[in-house]
C-alpha cells in the first residue's frame, strides 16, 4: 500500500475531529420562514468534493420544508484506515526528482578532455626534448649560394604544393584548390550530423577524408620519388631518387 506523507494524516484527523464536534452540536432553532439554519462556516471546512462519496453534508433545504431540527446525519464513509479525504494518488518524492545520476554518453570539454590533451602534450614535449639531446637533425653541409642544387625540391611537406604548380597557374595551384579542400573540411561537420562513432555508420565522413588524404598522398609521393633534375617526371627505379629528408 503507498504510505501518505505525515502531514496529510494529520490533516485529516484534524478534519475529523471537526466534522465529529459539528455532529454533537445541537441544531438551532428555524425560523418561521426557513426549513433549518445554515451551518456556520468558519472557513476551514472540507469541502464536499473532497470528502467520500455518502458524507452526509447540511445543504439549504427547500423553503417549503418546515423542520424544527436536522436531520440525523448518515456516518462518514470513510478510506483506508479511516481517511476521510479523497485522494486521487500520493506521489512519491523520487518520481518527480531523480536524485541518482543518470548514466550518459557525453562529458564536458572541461576538465575531462582538456586535462588528458594538455598531459599529452606535456609527454610529447618532454620526449621530444630528450631525443634532441641524443640524436642530431639529419642537416646538411652549408648552403653554396654559387650552386643551385637540381632538382631543387621543398620540404616533404609542401612537396603536394610544388606538385600543383606544376601542373596549374600559381593562383589556382596555391590558393583556389587548398581553400576549396579547406572549406569543404570546415563544412564537414555541419554537412553530416551522425552521432555515431561506430565507423559502419560514418560512411560520408570517412569517405571525406580519405579522398582528401589520399589527393595529399599522392602529390607528395610523386614529387618525393618521380620528379628528378629539372623537376621532370622519371622513373625512381630507372634513374634513382632524388629525394632527400
């Protein structure tokens, strides 16, 4: 049985005490004119929607009607252990407030995942740090401004960017293409909107980079190992490599 709060017991206790002492009382006398007296309402009785179905209420009596006293009221009907209020149910504190966590999916930014990139960082920083101690850069001899060396190539990683100039106009090569790749990434995000991790279900996104690193890759590979002297396109397992970290 679902237990009522404290004080709505004590409520209706106080309401049957009241309801008893109002049926010990003597009914007034009536007046000529009128059937009965009115009872005296004192502003804190329960009203007669709330109180069990066959509770005997003093209503005004027809004006024809002439009796000197009220009628005998009928016994109070009353509910489980002798509650005289109609409730239509008593609602447990934890249905309306979930006091326990809820388990989610989701964390915030902070602290949960800048803390672990900032340590991160952290290790990488120190460990590039010890490696530089103990093992020097693969530089080479001094640049001789008398001697342009042949092919004279980037760094690998703007090799993709002398690829495109050869084969487009410096505007189109350096700037329309990388800002086209740029915002199609920047767009990326907002143009698939699945929440899922799983890599079956993100079949747009991935598909989305791998063209994108796969465009990369192979720019940097050709200018890596197929462009010789002149940055002519040759064979690396013909005329060699000429490619130099």
């Amino acid at each position: 049985m679902t237990e009522i709060p404290e004080h709505l017991l004590k409520r209706a206790q106080e309401a049957k005490a009241k309801a008893a002492a109002r049926k010990g009382e003597a009914a007034p006398v009536a007046d000529a004119g009128t059937s009965q007296a009115a009872p005296v309402d004192d502003g804190e009785r329960i009203p007669a929607h709330l109180l069990g179905g066959g509770v005997a209420t003093q209503e005004r009596a027809p004006a024809a009607a002439a009796v000197a006293t009220a009628p005998p009221a009928q016994p109070l009907v009353t509910g489980p252990e002798g509650h005289t209020q109609r409730l239509l149910t008593v609602v447990k504190a934890g249905s309306i407030q979930d006091v326990r966590a809820t388990p989610v999916d989701k964390v915030h930014v902070w602290p949960h995942l800048l803390v672990v990139e900032f340590v991160a960082s952290l290790v990488v920083t120190a460990f590039l740090l010890v490696f530089s101690v103990f093992v020097n850069a693969p530089l080479l001899e001094l640049a001789n401004f008398n001697l342009t060396p042949n092919p004279s190539k980037a760094p690998w990683y703007f090799l993709g960017l002398q690829e495109l100039l050869t084969m487009f106009h410096p505007m189109v090569a350096g700037v329309t293409i990388p800002g086209i790749g740029l915002f199609a990434l920047i767009l990326a995000p907002y143009s698939d909107r699945n929440p899922s991790n799983k890599p079956e279900d993100r079949k747009f996104a991935i598909s989305l980079m791998t063209v994108h690193l796969m465009f990369w890759a192979v720019l940097v590979i050709i200018g890596s190992f197929f462009r010789g002297p002149g940055f002519n396109f040759v064979f690396p397992w013909n005329d060699g490599l000429f490619f130099e970290l």
